[in-house]
C-alpha cells in the first residue's frame, strides 16, 4: 500500500515538472518600458500640457508601478508629483484609465473600497495605462491642470505622438 502511493505521488510529480517545462517554453515574451521612452513620454506630456497653460507634474511607471520617469513643471504645485505617481501606479496597476474609476465608483458608491485597496491607488482622472502590442507596461499619470480630463488630455497627446498612434483603454 505504501510502495503504491509513494509511486502514484512521484509520476504526479513528474507530470507537474513536465507541463510546467512545456508551458514555460510557451510563455509570450515579455514587453517593458524602456526609460528613454518613459522620459520622451514624461517631457511631451509635460509639453502637452504647458501649450495649454496648465503647469503640472507627470509621472511614467512601468507595469510593476514602478517609477520610470518623473517631471515637474517649474509653477506646479508640490502636491502634484504624488498625485501624478499615484495616478499612473493606479492606471498601470488596474489596466484602465484613472476616470474610468472614479466613474464607476460615482455610479455604483459600494465599490468605492476600490480607493482603499493600496496606499498607491488614486481614483481621480489623469492616469492611463501604457500598452504595447495589447500588454501593459506601465502608466502615465498626470496632476496639476484645472480637471482631470484635462491631466488625461495630455498623457493621451503623448502617447499618440511618441508610440504613434491613439492607445485603445
């Protein structure tokens, strides 16, 4: 009896060791976010949103929320460089653009424990999610313009300038 389960739990060893092999031979490869284009997407929002007047802060997270690229505006506020980092930490974190959320949480307030999953999390519009052939690969978030469809605007300007055509959320 025991010989018998000691070879049943061994071949289930070996079939776990096997699939795990063939699976991880078949892994899509992974995308990241290369600093030069977090600072080239960090600079033309900031641009973006400077021909417009509004002075701001923008912050560039890779897919893990990690801080890529940060900027701020000379007449930005303090408060708007965590704002920022916070909304692209959302944005890239949740996969959807930052408005989504704080929508979603308008229409239906029993969701809104979404704000307290993380310190990180910022439901306020303004971050966007960085996707590269449909994975994402970080966030951009943008604080300091007078509404957050405003700090949206610009990340999207950036976006469809420096990879070239409008990102789908």
């Amino acid at each position: 009896m025991m010989k018998t389960i000691l070879i049943t739990v061994t071949a289930a060893s070996l079939s776990l060791a096997v699939s795990f092999n063939s699976s991880a031979t078949e892994l899509p490869k992974t995308v990241y976010l290369p600093v030069d284009t977090a600072l080239q997407l960090a600079t033309e929002t900031l641009d973006a949103c400077s021909a417009d007047g509004y002075n701001v802060s923008v912050t560039v997270v890779d897919a893990a929320g990690l801080t890529r690229a940060q900027l701020r505006a000379d007449m930005a506020g303090p408060h708007t460089l965590e704002s920022s980092r916070k909304k692209a930490f959302t944005s890239a974190s949740m996969g959807r653009p930052t408005a989504d959320f704080a929508k979603l949480i308008a229409e239906k307030p029993f969701l809104a424990g979404l704000r307290d999953m993380d310190a990180n999390i910022l439901i306020l519009a303004g971050g966007l999610p960085i996707r590269v052939n449909g994975q994402i690969v970080g966030g951009i978030g943008v604080g300091g313009a007078p509404g957050g469809h405003l700090d949206q605007a610009c990340a999207q300007a950036a976006l469809d300038k420096v990879l070239g055509k409008k990102i789908a959320h």
